[in-house]
C-alpha cells in the first residue's frame, strides 16, 4: 500500500478546514501533517493548529506534499507563494481573486503543481458539463443562474455561479450580465440574469434555468454537507501529489 500523501491545511479553525480536517481523518490515502490558523486556536478534531504567520517555517518543518487551502484571496495569495518558495504542490478552493489574484497563482505554478476550482463537487462537475448541452439544444431560450449560500460567504456570486456563466459563454458567446433586477426591468435579449443570496447555514445551491415561452427546464444542485468538497479536494490533492510544476484542472481529477 502507497504512504499516504502529506497534508498542510490552512483556515484549520474555518467552516472548510474543519471539514478538510474531519474528512482526513476518515481516509487512509491523506495524513494531516500542518493545520495553520490566523487567529489562536489550540486543536481542530485531535490536530494539532500552528500559526499561520510561521507557514513558511512550518512548510521547512513538517515536509508536506501538498497544501490544501480555503481561505480568502488574500491569505490564499501569501499562502501559495509561500508553497512555492518551499516546493510543496497547491489545491486552492478560493474564490473571489481578482486579475492579479490570478496572475499570482499562474506565477506560483511556475515552480509548483497547482490545482485552483471553483467547486470540488463532483455533482457540479456535472452539472457544468449538463449546462453546456443545455445551452447549446435550445440556442434562443432565456437564461437565468441563481446561487444561495451560507450567510458568511463573501464573494458574489459564488465562484461555482461564475463558472457556469463561463460554461455559458462558452457555448453562446460573451452575453451581458445582469445583476438582479429592481424597478421597470423587462428582459433583454441576450442577457443572462445573475441572482445570489445569502442566508442561515446553506452549504450552497446553484440553479441553471432556460426558458421560453412555452417550456421551462431547470437544472439544480444542491449540497448536503461541505463533505462533498472536502472529499473532492482531497481527492485532488492526492492525484497532484508528485506531478510536474503546472497549472492543473479539477476536471483532470474527475477523468483520471
């Protein structure tokens, strides 16, 4: 049986490192060797949480093969720089970056793998692939994306809504986005609604509709736990693990 492939988390104390955490502790493929949180917290589920102020030093320390992050744009930023400097491979599941966001991710993979999605979900994956035939059997139907998450989540829309707006785009062209409605509003062509919402504890929803005047078809997703993501985004850390410096996709995973 193969060691298991080395593990550093970071946002140990958040919503998605906890479950990272939790998830870790279940399989047998991944070993949780770093937990690294901003603000003081002694453990998460038995592990261990260093200060993430140190990560570069911890990297040293504790030789993991990959980092697991799901922080926001700006940790996430610092964090990958710091992989690499150290040569540790990268599976980033923030969202919100902007260009030079971006830029700082193409600049890191230039030494180390890394692997960046929006949605670790291999329901979405799906859902991505169904949009595109979607979109691309009925050319003239209006097209409308709704996304709900927890009330904490910062970025709107949801990195997953601008994915499948991507998706979209891809099949129609480029088609002007409009950010919710309010006042005299009548549609326009070529436009594609964007809608997002926020409130209690929702893991994340996102909905596809395509209408016209006579059919509706609505394609929905709908997480039950942020297990699903934690189990996909270790699932990619352990395909990474050992590849050449790079930019990698979530759909190499899934097709692997």
């Amino acid at each position: 049986m193969a060691a298991p492939v080395r593990v550093a988390i970071t946002g140990a104390a958040g919503r998605m490192g906890r479950e990272l955490i939790d998830v870790a502790d279940s399989r047998d493929d991944v070993e949780v060797v770093l937990a690294v949180n901003r603000s003081p917290i002694e453990a998460v589920s038995g592990v261990p949480v260093r200060d993430a102020d140190d990560l570069p030093e911890l990297l040293a320390e504790t030789d993991p093969d990959v980092m697991v992050d799901f922080t926001g744009p700006e940790s996430s930023v610092e964090y990958v720089a710091a992989c690499a400097e150290a040569g540790v491979g990268v599976v980033v599941g923030t969202t919100g970056f902007d260009e030079d966001g971006h830029a700082a991710l193409d600049e890191a993979a230039e030494s180390v793998p890394l692997l960046h999605a929006t949605n670790f979900s291999r329901g979405v994956a799906a859902l991505r692939r169904a949009v595109r035939e979607a979109v691309a059997a009925l050319p003239n139907y209006d097209v409308e994306v709704t996304e709900t998450h927890h009330n904490g989540k910062r970025d709107a829309p949801s990195g997953t809504a601008n994915t499948l707006l991507t998706e979209i785009d891809d099949v129609r062209g480029e088609s002007e986005r409009v950010y919710g409605r309010e006042g005299d509003q009548p549609r326009m062509g070529g436009e594609i609604g964007v809608h997002a919402r926020r409130a209690g504890g929702v893991t994340g929803e996102h909905e596809v509709l395509l209408a016209d005047d006579h059919q509706l078809l609505s394609l929905t997703h709908r997480a039950g736990s942020r297990g699903v993501f934690a189990a996909g985004a270790l699932d990619a850390a352990v395909w990474l693990a050992d590849r050449d410096a790079g930019r990698y996709d979530f759909d190499e995973v899934l097709d692997a």
